[in-house]
C-alpha cells in the first residue's frame, strides 16, 4: 500500500498526535514554523478536511497514523 503522506508530512502529524505545537515540531525538525504550516495545509488539501483535528482523524481512519 503506497502512503498518502510523504516522510516529512508523517514527522509532522505523528508530533500532532502527541499534542505539539507548530513551533515545538518546527524546532525539532530544524525547519521554519511557516514550513510546518505549508506541509499541514497540504496534508488538509490531500484529504479536502476542514481542520488539523478532521485531517488527523481521517488519518488515522486510513490507517496512516496511529494513536
């Protein structure tokens, strides 16, 4: 099965998920806020959801990401 998320996207949400903000998981990844948001509001795009929490649980309802 090919993931619907690239590599980074999956850093990204998987941090969403432990309930870090945009600015914990820019720093833990070494890029920009600005770039942390891009990479969400694409994810948001792939899935036509609304909102982190709707793109999220979709996520996991595809067996993307795990709790």
């Amino acid at each position: 099965m090919h993931s619907i998320l690239t590599r980074r996207e999956r850093e990204i949400f998987t941090r969403l998920v432990d309930n870090k903000t945009t600015q914990i998981i820019a720093g833990e990844l070494g890029i920009s806020e600005k770039t942390v948001r891009n990479h969400i509001s694409n994810v948001m795009g792939k899935l036509g959801a609304a909102s982190r929490i709707q793109a999220v649980l979709e996520l996991i309802r595809l067996n993307e990401l795990k709790l």
